[in-house]
C-alpha cells in the first residue's frame, strides 16, 4: 500500500523505495475495466483495456459495447442481458470478444458486472475484464507448482525477508522430522546446530543483499530423533515480484549423506590403490632386510598411518627355520624399523596388553630399534603371530601411558608379516587421536602391504642366508687372503661372475709341497654360479690331495682328468670316451688358448661319441657332465733350482714378465680339458730368475663381449709390462687396466714374484754308502745349523738325521745325498737310489730296533717320501724357534718311545 508518497509500504518490512507501480496479481492475470453508461454505452475505457483488448480509448468511448464487441449472432442476447444490467442485476458471464469491427473472434473475457448510480442517480455499471486464457494458465501453472513443490524428492525452503521460513515441502519435513506446517516461522537454529545455523544466516542474508546465488553449500547436523549425522547440500536464489522486489530466499537442498559416503570411500579406494601401486613399485627393489623393512614404513607413514614398526623374529634372522615359540608368536622379535610421522620416539605397542616384554622393553612398553624383545602369550600381538590373523587393537582410555609427541594411539593394526605359509614378523600400524580407526577396508589393505613385504623380507632373508653361506663356501674353497711361499711373494684376486652367491666356478690355489717347493694352481669350471662353485670345490680338494701326494704335473692333471671324468658320468659311474685322440683331439689345440664355451660343449659332445649310442641322458646328468668340463694349468717351483715346472688342461698360458723384459707368453702346451680324456699331458720346464713376475689368470680377466681374446691378452701383457710396482698394487693396477666388466665371467688372477732361497740358505752334500756317512751327517748338520745360528735344534736335527741316513744305507743303495733347506721352516732332506717307500710301523717293545720313523714323527712338524727320477727323498721339517715355544727334548721324545 502507499503512504501518500512515492513509496511503497511492505507490511512484513520496512519501507521499500519504488521508482514504478509495483506488481501485483492483477498484471499476470490481465484485468482491465470499463464503465457503461445511463444510456447503455461505454462512458469510460481504461488503458488497461485498451493494452488487452487492442481497441483505443477514443474509438470505445460512446460506443454501444454490444454491437461494438460482440459477434452479430449474440448481440440479441449481449443487448437483453445489457438491460437487466442497468437496471440493477450483477452478471457474470464468459463472452468472445474481437478486437476490431470486423476482426473475428480471438478472446475469450469472464466479465464481471456490477451495477452503479452516477450523481444524478441514474443507473449505470462497472465491468472488470479477465483475459480467461491467462487465467487458465496461471491456474495450469500454480498447479504445476503445487506437484512439483509437494512430491520432489528435494528439501524445497521459502524462507522470508525475515529469514524464516514460510513454506517447506514434505521431503524438506521428512528429512528433519515434523510437518510442514511445523516449520513455518521457523529460523535455522531451530533444525541445525547452531555453528550450522550461523552459517545458513549469513548466507542468506548475503543472497537477499546481494542476490547473488550460492550454489552447494555444505551444512552437517542430526534430524530430529535420529542418531547418524547427516550432510546436506543446499543452494540458494533470491525470489522478486514481477517489479523487481525481493520477497525472500528460495533454497534447494538435498540430502547428499550417502554420496558423499560414496565418494569417501571411492577417494579411499583411490588412496589404497595408489598406496599398493607405490608399494609394489617400491619394497623388494632390495635384498637387505632393513631396508626393505623401512620402505615398507615409508610407503605407509603418513599416507596410511601415523606410527609403524616392524618386528622379525631373531631365530629366522639367525637362520634357524622355526626357533623356539614361533608356533605360539612367544619367540624374541628384533625391532628391523619403525617410522613416525608425529614423533621420533619408540612406539608404545599393541594398545593394551600389547606391550612387549623382555629386557629390551622399557616400563611403558617402548621397543627401540635393533632390541630384541617379546610378546606375552595372551597379549593381542603374540595372538596375531599365533593366528596368523590380523586384529585390530583399540587404545587405551587411560592417562597412565605417555603420549608421543602431544598425540596418543587410539586404534592399532598388529598385522602378521605371511610369507610361502610361515609368519616371519609382525607389523604394527597405529593412528593417533584425530585420526580416524582402523576399518575392514584399512585391515584389507594392511594385510596386502605386510604380505608383500613379508615375501620381499622373506626373500631378503633367504638371500642373506644364501649368501653367508657363499661366504663361508668361497672361503671354504679359496686360499687366504695372503698365501705364503718359499722364494715366492703371492698376490691374488677372484671375482666372482654371480655377485648373488660370491662364488662361481675359477679357482686358485697355492699348495706348499716338500722341500719348500710351491704348487701354483689355477683352474676353470665350465659354467657360473653355485653348480659350478661346487665342482670347483670337488676339483680343488682333488689337486690338493693329488698335490700332497708329491706327483708330477703331468700325472696330477691325468689324475684330475680321472677324477672330473668320474663326477660328471651319469649316475655316478666312469664316463666312457675316446682314449685316443680321436674326433675331440683337437678340441683343446689352440696354443695359450682357453676353451670358450663353444669348444668345451664341442669337447664334451665329441668325449661323449663313443658312449652307448642308443641311450639317453636326462637333462640333469646332462648338465652335470658339461659343469665338470674344466681348465687348469698346474704349476710346480722349486726355489733352490729356480725352476717352475708347467702342465696345461685347455687352459690359457701362464705369463712371464722378466725384468727390463716385455711380458711373454710361455710356450705350454695346452693340452685337453679335464673331464674329456684321451690324451697324455706334457710338461714344461722353465726356469724363473730372480725378480721375474708370473702370473696365471682365467679367461673372464681377458675376454668378453666387447673384445676377441686376442686384443684382451695383448692388453693383459701390456698392462702387467708395466706393472713395476708391489705385486699387491700390480694386481689393481691389471684389474683397472684391463676394465674387467664384473659380472660377465668368473675373473681369478694368481700373480707371483719370484726371488728364489739364496745360497747361503741352501746346505746340499753328497755322502758315500759306508757306515761312517751318518756321523759325516751329523757333523755337517750341525755345522751348518750352527752358522745359520739356530743352535736350539742341533740335537733334533742331528738325531734325525742320523735315523733317515742309517735308513737309507740299510735298505736303500747307491750315493747318498743330505739336504738342509732353510725358509720360513727348516727342512731336512735324505735322497738315495731305492724307489721303495719307507713305512711306519709300531715297534714292539722287545724290539731293538724300528723305532726310527716314530721318532721322526714325533719330534718333527712333519716328514714324508717323494720319489724322484734316480730314486727316492725322505724329508722332515721343523718349525724355527720363535723364543716362545721350548723344543722337544730327543731324550724325552726317546723315553715315550718305550
């Protein structure tokens, strides 16, 4: 209503400014007037029925309505019903109407008559115009409105200038519990908490100043008798009058608690896939147990958790298959990792009655890294180790337990760490408060981490034990690191081809032999890895005692020949082969050539022609048969001769660099492969002088991919020609030159330097087979011990002596010869021209005499028999007083005797 101004006053508000008519009902409805006359025409015509009706005010007024607007078939009627009008009858009727005189019909009006009196009393009328159409659609549309506001499935929110609701539709009352009508008056603190509340005030007042829409606005709270909080989605317009005055607030809002459910869980899917794609990409790209161990805690804190340990049990890590109280998760644990993302303390575990025990356990159950701890039997950790079952343990209520860092753990993950059917740990992952608990889905995906890492942790495990035990094998197999010889410095390297087992199939070996003679040895398998470490073993241990036994070279590579023959038949039996030289003769012919893999293949099927033709090998004894295919060259230096004997199987020849000289290959004939057969080995002899370097090497050191084995020899003796430094460092120095590749082949390089027993430490006399050589020995012995000044052991030496040089007059015949050798060791030698063997055997004690080789063995470090081309050599060694040790007294050794 107005004022008497130019405003306007909105009874529900204060008053609004208007600078044109406001709207009302009347202008979507169009509602015009136009008033009759005494006389039964049109006396006044509004503009709104001009705008309606397309007549103009001029050619209406005075103008009969009836014959003005009505069709000429209902003018009788329009004029009768004219008449009752004026004379004082109300009439309401639906009457077609033309805009023109001769327009055709094209409306439809409901009229409304209603009689009046002019000021002189005469009758007249008042007609009020409603265009029906507009009525009509303006009833179709409220309609629509009404269905479409009391069955939506949306929450639909009038609210007012006031911000109080003035209509809400039935899902907006389902939702917040009450009727509609309940709701009307209402403000929002009155169905919404009140943070909520302050909220949904402030947004509509911005929208009704503003008018600016919002669009999805979150709001939380509890419906009335309900218990789950829901969240609803809410967007808000502002409403105007068709004059462009706000009237309110309309509000849309949805109930959105079960998408966003969805979309919780669907981001968490996201995260725990991401989570397992990170954890597959990242645990296991190690074999170190405590590595692997802390990528899986770096993958899970914080993006799964906020602590986390993991906890192995120590028998496994020791290598014990199933230590004592695995069955029943009793066992010690070792603490492998832990990681935190809200402090840098131990972590308090398993909730209550989690808490590991032991005395790496401190008071409030803290585990430090690297402590050997265990659970109780009925606490929930040791139950997921004895159940292999997951458990979810809950925090404690209690203040009696420290926090971390301001944070508390309120849930816990104890996870068992399963692989290949064995629990090898456990895994804890504990959220603190503020974080939310563990569920289904967080104890899915913590099962899948632990059981990728278990099985990483697990192979990380076996590796380790795998590879301690290729430890102990190489170093079982290989000889220590500084090897000792007399009149030889040695410096040696092995490098395996397999770094996962640090052993393969080359070898080298440095065999001390009587009268500090050395055997330098080094040896190929055909093959890599731990097979080929375990032929190498067999054919180590078979030079060894081949060695010990004092043969030649030749005869020790025919017995090694026999011997790898026999280890790589099928089933164990000799394997038959052509003795001659036959198809596989020339197999092995290349001089200071090692058999590649090609040839030893070829060898070992040529070896193999005249084997059962119709049988047939399985594939395991076929693969044995090529791993005991093998190379050696065997080599036998006598420091007093300086001379170096040499036998070859297949293998590459030894190199000789003498002083001032460029290195050389010696000229050894290299002879087949062990394990092929059918030709007799030769023997080199060459003769070493002082300061001359020797080296022996295998194939991996000078062969590859990259290059043929011609330019890898060529680069071996040029870089050991200039090798003019400690052997130790001109072994490196040979290893860099030569750019091994480590990891194609097995690389072994034995490198000596030779210096030879000097004269003066060299005592050799010649005696006549006559009874007074023993005396003549004794004599020369203790002469010579006397000027070496080792005083100490003249007695023992000349006992000896004396029993080895009466024995080879007794039973042996020709000259005799005495020798004293003097190195690291003295060592007594006794030749004559017998071949046979002394034997040791127990005197009775009635007996006079045969005493004589116990009493050798019981006061020397060690003797022996070798045979010799002209006969026989009995030696004895002893050991150079130290000024620690007292020697054996003879009188005493002599008294046990009886």
């Amino acid at each position: 209503m107005r004022d008497g101004s130019d405003r306007t006053v909105v009874p529900d508000g204060p008053p609004v400014w208007q600078s044109s008519a406001p709207g009302s009902i009347y202008d979507y409805i169009r509602v015009a007037s136009f008033a009759l006359g005494p006389d039964g025409r049109i006396e006044q015509w509004s503009r709104r029925a001009a705008d309606m009706l397309g007549i103009p005010a001029k050619d209406a007024i005075g103008q009969d309505p009836v014959e003005a607007f009505v069709p000429r078939e209902l003018r009788e009627t329009g004029h009768r019903t004219v008449s009752e009008i004026l004379d004082g009858r109300e009439w309401t009727g639906l009457v077609p109407y033309r805009t023109g005189p001769e327009a055709p019909v094209d409306g439809l009006a409901e009229i409304y008559v209603m009689p009046s009196e002019t000021g002189s009393g005469e009758r007249a009328a008042v007609c009020l115009v409603v265009d029906v159409r507009a009525l009509r659609g303006i009833e179709t549309d409220l309609a629509a409105a009404q269905a479409v506001f009391g069955q939506s499935p949306i929450g639909f929110m009038l609210f007012g200038t006031d911000l109080r609701l003035r209509r809400v539709n039935e899902r907006f009352a389902t939702v917040f519990g009450g009727t509609p009508n309940s709701f009307c008056g209402a403000a929002p603190e009155d169905y919404l908490p009140r943070p909520e509340a302050d909220r949904l005030n402030a947004a509509l007042r911005r929208v009704l100043e503003t008018g600016e829409p919002v669009a999805e606005m979150q709001l939380v709270g509890t419906p009335h008798g309900a218990e789950e909080r829901r969240r609803w989605s809410v967007s808000l317009y502002r409403l105007h009058s068709a004059s462009g005055r706000p009237i309110g607030v309309a509000a849309l809002a949805s109930d959105v608690t079960g998408r966003r459910r969805a979309e919780r869980e669907a981001a968490n899917a996201r995260r725990n896939l991401a989570l397992l794609n990170e954890a597959g990409a990242r645990i296991g790209n190690s074999l170190d147990l405590e590595t692997t161990a802390r990528t899986l805690l770096d993958v899970a804190v914080p993006q799964f958790c906020d602590l986390a340990s993991v906890d192995l049990y120590q028998g496994l890590l020791a290598g014990d298959e199933a230590p004592p109280g695995m069955a029943d998760g009793s066992a010690e644990l070792r603490r492998v990792a832990f990681a935190s993302a809200v402090s840098d303390g131990p972590l308090p575990q398993g909730g209550s009655g989690g808490v590991p025990g032991g005395d790496a356990a401190d008071d409030d159950g803290t585990v430090a890294v690297g402590a050997v701890h265990r659970f109780p039997f009925n606490s929930p950790c040791a139950g997921a180790l004895r159940t292999a079952q997951a458990q979810i343990i809950p925090g404690r209520e209690t203040d009696d337990r420290p926090e971390l860092g301001g944070a508390v753990v309120h849930s816990t993950l104890a996870v068992p760490m399963v692989a290949r059917d064995t629990v090898v740990g456990l895994v804890q992952f504990s959220r603190t408060k503020g974080s939310e608990s563990f569920g289904e889905r967080d104890t899915a995906l913590a099962v899948e981490l632990a059981a990728r890492a278990a099985v990483c942790i697990d192979n990380a495990r076996l590796y380790r034990r795998e590879h301690e035990r290729a430890l102990i094998l190489q170093r079982s197999l290989l000889p220590p690191g500084d090897p000792e010889a007399a009149g030889l410095d040695i410096a040696c390297r092995y490098l395996p081809g397999t770094t996962a087992t640090e052993v393969g199939g080359d070898w080298f070996d440095v065999i001390e032999l009587p009268g500090h003679r050395t055997a330098l040895v080094v040896g190929d398998v055909m093959g890599r890895g731990l097979r080929a470490a375990v032929a190498m073993g067999e054919l180590r241990t078979a030079v060894r005692t081949l060695a010990l036994l004092d043969l030649e070279p030749a005869e020790v590579l025919s017995a090694l020949d026999e011997i790898a023959r026999g280890l790589g038949a099928t089933g164990g039996g000799a394997r038959s082969g052509p003795r001659g030289r036959g198809a596989a003769g020339g197999a092995g012919q290349h001089a200071g050539t090692d058999i590649g893999a090609e040839t030893r293949a070829d060898a070992g099927a040529q070896a193999g022609a005249g084997a059962h033709v119709g049988s047939r090998r399985t594939d395991r004894a076929a693969d044995l048969s090529e791993v005991y295919l093998a190379t050696c060259v065997y080599a036998v230096y006598d420091p007093v001769t300086r001379r170096c004997t040499f036998a070859n199987a297949g293998h590459l020849p030894p190199v000789l660099v003498e002083e001032g000289e460029d290195a050389l290959l010696l000229d050894v004939p290299p002879g087949m492969p062990l394990g092929v057969g059918g030709e007799p080995f030769e023997e080199t002899e060459v003769e070493l002088p002082d300061g001359a370097l020797l080296a022996l090497y295998t194939d991996g050191l000078v062969e590859s991919r990259d290059h043929p084995l011609e330019e890898g020899l060529q680069a071996f003796r040029a870089a050991l020609s200039a090798a003019g430094r400690p052997l130790e460092d001109a072994c490196d120095h040979v290893l860099s030159a030569l750019d091994t590749r480590h990891g194609e082949d097995d690389i072994a390089l034995l490198m000596a330097r030779v210096h030879g027993l000097p004269k003066d430490a060299v005592g050799d006399w010649n005696l006549a087979p006559e009874a007074r050589s023993v005396a003549r020995a004794r004599e020369l012995a203790r002469d010579q011990l006397t000027d070496w000044g080792l005083e100490a052991l003249v007695d023992t030496t000349e006992l000896l002596v004396s029993e080895l040089v009466t024995n080879a007059l007794r039973h042996g015949h020709g000259d005799i010869r005495l020798r004293l050798l003097l190195d690291r060791t003295l060592v007594c030698e006794v030749w004559d021209a017998d071949l046979a063997q002394p034997r040791r055997r127990r005197a009775r004690d009635t007996d006079e005499g045969g005493r004589g080789l116990q009493l050798v063995g019981l006061l020397s470090r060690g003797w022996g028999s070798r045979r010799t081309p002209r006969g026989k050599t009995v030696w004895f060694e002893l050991d150079l007083p130290d000024g620690d040790a007292e020697p054996v007294d003879p009188a005493d050794a002599l008294l046990s005797l009886f």
